[in-house]
C-alpha cells in the first residue's frame, strides 16, 4: 500500500510561517515533521546535488519520522527555491525531480501543496527580507541578481505547475495568498479539507514582526554595508550576541515600535521595477487565470 505524502513546498512569503507554527503543528488526522528534526534533508534537497545514496538516506529518514496509519506533512518554502543565496541557487525544477526521486510513484502517493503570491508583491516582500537579513543591496542590484542567477523566471507560476503536473500528476492544491487574506477562516479550512483535516484546529495566531518601511529600508541599506552576514560577506563588523539585547546588529533597532512611531511609510519598489515585473509576468499570469478552479486575484492581471 502507497504511502500518502503531503509536500508543502512555497513559495516564500505565502504564509508558509504562520502554517508551520500555528496550524500545522495542532494537526492529528497527519503525522507533521517538524523542519528541525530534517533540517539537514531539507538543505541538501534545496542545495545539493544528490546521488542516489543521497536520496535514500533522505527518504529512510523520512520515513523513520512518519507514523504508521497517518499521512506524513513535510513543509518547507526551499523546497520552491532559494532567491537569498549568494550564488547561483539549485532550480526549483531539479529540487521537484529530487522529490520525485525521494518519494517514487510505485510507494508514494504524493500531493504537493504550493503557495502563490502576485510577483510585484512577491518581489517586495523579497527585497525586504534581503534587508532584514544584512544586505546592503539597491532594488534594482537585487532584481539584477534574481536574473543572473536565473531565478526570477521560476515565479512563472503556470510554467511551475506545468512541471509539478509533469512530475508528480495534477493531484495538487494551489494556495494563493490574496486569497487566505481576504477569507483566513475559509480558505484556512478549504486547505485542511485537501489534507483530510474537516476542522481548523485551535491556534496561536503570533503577530508577525512588521516589515521595513520606507526609512528603515533606507537606513538598513547603509548600515549593513559595515555588518557581516549571509547577505553581505564582506561586511566587517561581526554581530555580538548580548543576554539583554540579543544580536547587535541593526535590525532589531530599525524594526521596533520607537522606529515605527518616529516614521513608517509602506515600502515599495520603484515604479519602473514594478512596470518591469508586471510585464514579464502578464502572458504566464493569463494562462494561470485560465486553469480549471483557479480563482485568480485580479491584481495578477493588471
């Protein structure tokens, strides 16, 4: 008998945070893995390139974690890719046919749930977390860096969708952001019911940490020039953990209310970047809107 496999892979920024610590954790009708029990499967998926010795010690650990009688739940936003790497990312399609390799068809019963979010706004809340993170970049030198490393085009959505059902079949749920925001209690509970699960389970709805504004994504980009991090190599200045403060380094003072109450404005990327993505994205988006029991913002359009 197939083991049931459900596979939430992204994309990042589609709420994969508050579904991993609020809801699925509280699930009982699946056996949920926690990432940090597979923290290291999980980099080598999203990372390496895996011989077949790779893949089953990934899959034997996996197993080793599932619960006999109950669906496994692995979910984790690498799995779509990795837009905050320094160098050129492993391409979503690979990872997808590592998960393939990792769950064969003959054992596994595989339902990938994949989260979507408009790309103007995809590529926002990317380059805020680029600064969150330490870097210094300009929008414009971080989307230049999304198209070296090929990256921006596996936020065609539809061509994404076209190689899950290549690889995996079309038993597959699309998650669209805009639309958990609009109805949270109903969308919430139209995803559990693909999963087996007919009631939202009671949940810790921890308030997310508020994004850079203006002013703080301006001041962040001159600061952590001088800091050293994953987002900034180079920087010279190593952050120092302290008991009271935590890493001192210029995020936690820039994300604060005090920050927020001298000025807060909503961040947004320059009018040409968003002109520019609207544009690459439009002919992919249409075709998006035009699959069967895709309900499709109307911002994805325009």
């Amino acid at each position: 008998m197939k083991k049931t496999i459900y596979l939430h892979v992204g994309y990042h920024k589609t709420a994969t945070t508050f579904l991993q610590n609020s809801i699925f954790p509280n699930l009982k009708k699946v056996k949920h893995i926690k990432n940090k029990k597979i923290k290291n499967e999980l980099y080598r998926l999203r990372v390496r390139k895996l011989k077949d010795e790779d893949i089953l010690e990934i899959r034997n650990r996996f197993d080793e974690l599932g619960k006999e009688g109950k669906p496994t739940l692995i979910s984790y936003e690498g799995l779509s890719g990795s837009p905050f790497k320094q160098k050129k990312p492993k391409k979503a399609a690979t990872i997808l046919k590592d998960l393939r390799r990792v769950f064969p068809e003959d054992q596994y019963d595989v339902k990938l749930i994949i989260g979507i979010r408009e790309q103007v706004q995809m590529m926002t809340s990317l380059y805020v977390q680029h600064l969150h993170m330490g870097g210094y970049k300009q929008a414009e030198d971080y989307m230049d860096k999304l198209e070296k490393h090929e990256v921006l085009d596996q936020y065609k959505y539809n061509e994404y969708l076209d190689l899950v059902e290549e690889i995996f079949g079309q038993d597959y749920y699309l998650f669209i952001y805009e639309n958990l925001k609009k109805d949270q209690k109903g969308y919430l509970l139209a995803l559990l019911n693909y999963i087996g699960v007919k009631k939202i389970p009671d949940y810790d709805d921890y308030p997310a940490n508020k994004s850079y504004g203006v002013l703080q994504a301006k001041i962040a980009r001159r600061l952590n020039y001088f800091f050293y991090s994953k987002q900034n190599p180079n920087g010279r200045i190593k952050p120092k953990k302290t008991k009271r403060f935590g890493k001192l380094w210029p995020r936690p003072f820039l994300q604060n209310k005090i920050s927020y109450k001298i000025h807060y404005k909503r961040y947004t990327l320059p009018e040409d970047i968003q002109r520019k993505i609207r544009e690459r994205y439009k002919e992919d988006n249409i075709k998006l809107s035009q699959r069967d029991n895709v309900n499709l913002p109307d911002n994805y359009l325009y």
